[in-house]
C-alpha cells in the first residue's frame, strides 16, 4: 500500500496540471471575467484571470496603440497623454501606430500587434464602420481590444471589451442648448455646421445631438453643411467658400475647435467680427479655443476629454487583474463660455 502512494500521487499532480494548461488558452476577449468585487459566481473556469497566469513580475505588458493622425489639437494631447501614460510606467512598453488618417493604415497597425502578440490593443477609430474582420482576429488570437475617443457600428460589442470616451450626442445638444439660451426660442438664426470626418462616430453623433435639438425651432436653420475634415485649414477654407456667397450667417457650429478657429481667420478676412457679428461654437476645450473665447473671438466651447491614456492603462490592468469592465467607461465633461472659460484658462492641460 505504502509502495502505491507515490505513483497515485504523481498521476493526481498530472492530470491537475494538464487541466491548468488546457485553461490557459480559452480567455476571451469580452465577457465572462469576474467581477470587480471577486463574488464567486458559477462561470466556467475558462476565462481571463481564472485560466490566465499573472504575468511574471519583471515581465512587461506590451499594448499596441493604432491612433488616427494627428489633424487637431486634440488629438496631440490625446496621443500625449498615452505616450505618458505608458511610457512612464516600466510595467508597460507602448507600440504606436500613427495611421495617418486611414483606416487601411489602421487595420495593418492592428494585424502587426497580433502577429506581434501584445497582450492588449487600444484602438481610436478613424471611421465608425469596417471593423469586423480585423477586430475578430484579434478576438480569435485572444487579444482584448478598447476602443479609445471613438465608438464602431452599433451591434459589435462583442468585438471589444469597454469603449472609452465621451457621450458626442450630449456634446451636439449641449452646442445647441447654448445657443438656444443665449438667441432665445422663436428666434430667426441661419447656422453653418462645419462637420467632422465623413463617417467619424464624433461627427456622426455631434450633428445628430445638435439637429435632433433644433428640430423643435423652426427659426434656428442649418443653412449649410459641410465637412472640414476636423482641421483649422480644411475649417477655414469651406468658411471662406461658402463667405462668398452668403454673409447672413448668425452662427458656426464647428464639430471641433480647430474647424472653429480655422472658420474665425476666414470670419476676419472677410471683414466681420467672429464672436459678435457671428456666434462660434466649438467642441474640445483645448486651451486656443479658450484663449479666443478670451479675446472675444469665439463664444463656447463643449468640452471633451482627450486624456485618456490612464483610463485605458487601467482598464488594461482590471482586465487583466480579471474584473468586469463597463461597457463603456464615459468621461466627464463641462461646457465653458463667458467668465467661466477666461477663468478655467490658466488651468487647463491641454
Ligand atoms: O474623436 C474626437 C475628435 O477627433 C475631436 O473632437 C477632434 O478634435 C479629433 O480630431
């Protein structure tokens, strides 16, 4: 009997440790992690922290960043703020990707991170549509995905595990909600809405939020829209186009600051004064748009954070720490004009 022991004891330590390996390789990239408070729930054991091994200490965690461009002001702080974010923290090595405006470029980015095998992938969406196939590689290779600033076609959740970002249709009523208070309803008032990118979840949601509140004024009139790609030059050249062959404009609502900004020199250069002659509202908060509500040059601008790099370090890390994660992790956001934007200004990061 005694004889018998050890080998019964090696089979038993066998068959444990084939079981531990045959876990390790089904974690999944939404779903099923446990939650943040560590209940025990009755999930199988076959997913994310029940089946993954910690990382070793010394072992860093590679996250792949596939960003949009660089067009905005913004969306330098944004790529600033993850570079820190990452580059300062050694339990991290950032790969960045700089798309360049392209979807296609993006998509390559994203491919290149798994065949490199990163342990997470943060992604701003240049478009909202074309995601499918290349996010369900990465969900097949096991590798979550976040979605930074911009969201993908409704009905893919399964395809990412949290989107972080802003609420951009509350952003287009709360554009439109100042402008209503500050012209007052049954006012007669003709608005050019210079949009974002063509097919952008920012530009998409900013004009839904924005129209959808108008629709109840029949005096407040969009008479023109027009993409300015989310730059200060393609902002300045549509305003210039259109300066030509219309003046009786009351208001420009620019779905970012430096389509705003862009549209205040093309205001100038044809002789009126932006910020009284016409009203000009932007989206953002970055500190140009404060200092030209400052001079009196611009009237409001709706915030929106860029400054995501540590909500996503930590959304990485309660992943991978097994907790469940909102589906979407929503920033906090204000809306500045007046006195209250001239005294946010010496604060503001970006
Ligand atoms: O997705 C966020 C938008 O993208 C910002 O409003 C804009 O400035 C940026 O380019």
């Amino acid at each position: 009997m005694n004889r018998k022991k050890p080998f019964f004891m090696t089979m038993l330590a066998t068959i444990m440790l084939v079981g531990l390996i045959a876990g390790c390789g089904n974690n999944s990239n939404n779903g099923g992690n446990k939650p943040a408070s560590g209940n025990a729930t009755n999930e199988p054991k076959t997913e994310n922290a029940a089946t993954e091994a910690p990382p070793a200490a010394d072992k860093k965690l590679v996250v792949g960043f596939a960003q949009i461009g660089a067009e905005s002001g913004w969306r330098d702080a944004e790529t600033d703020s993850v570079k820190a974010t990452f580059g300062e923290d050694p339990g991290f090595e950032l790969k960045f990707s700089d798309a360049q405006q392209k979807q296609e470029n993006q998509i390559k980015a994203i491919r290149t991170f798994i065949a490199q095998k990163v342990d997470a992938i943060g992604l701003a969406p240049v478009v909202e549509s074309g995601w499918e196939t290349v996010l369900k590689e990465a969900k097949d290779a096991n590798i979550p995905v976040f979605l930074l600033d911009r969201g993908i076609t409704k009905g893919n959740e399964d395809l990412y595990v949290s989107f972080i970002g802003s609420d951009f249709i509350l952003e287009g009523q709360n554009a439109a909600k100042w402008m209503i208070e500050e012209f007052g309803t049954g006012a007669q008032v003709n608005i050019v809405q210079l949009e974002g990118t063509v097919g952008a979840s920012a530009a998409n949601d900013r004009k839904k939020g924005f129209e959808d509140a108008i629709a109840g004024e029949a005096g407040y009139k969009i008479v023109y829209s027009q993409t300015g790609e989310f730059t200060r030059a393609k902002g300045k050249e549509v305003m210039e186009a259109y300066l030509k062959k219309d003046k009786n404009i009351q208001v420009v609502y620019a779905h970012n600051d430096d389509m705003a900004l862009g549209a205040i020199q093309a205001i100038e250069e044809a002789g009126l004064k932006p910020g009284t002659d016409i009203k000009i509202i932007g989206v953002d908060g970055i500190k140009a748009a404060f200092e030209a509500i400052a001079e009196g040059k611009m009237n409001v601008t709706v915030e929106c954070n860029p400054l995501l790099g540590p909500q996503l370090k930590q959304a990485i890390l309660d992943y991978k720490a097994g907790a469940t994660l909102e589906k979407w992790i929503k920033s906090d956001e204000d809306v500045y004009f007046g006195q209250k934007a001239i005294d946010a200004l010496p604060n503001r990061k970006y």
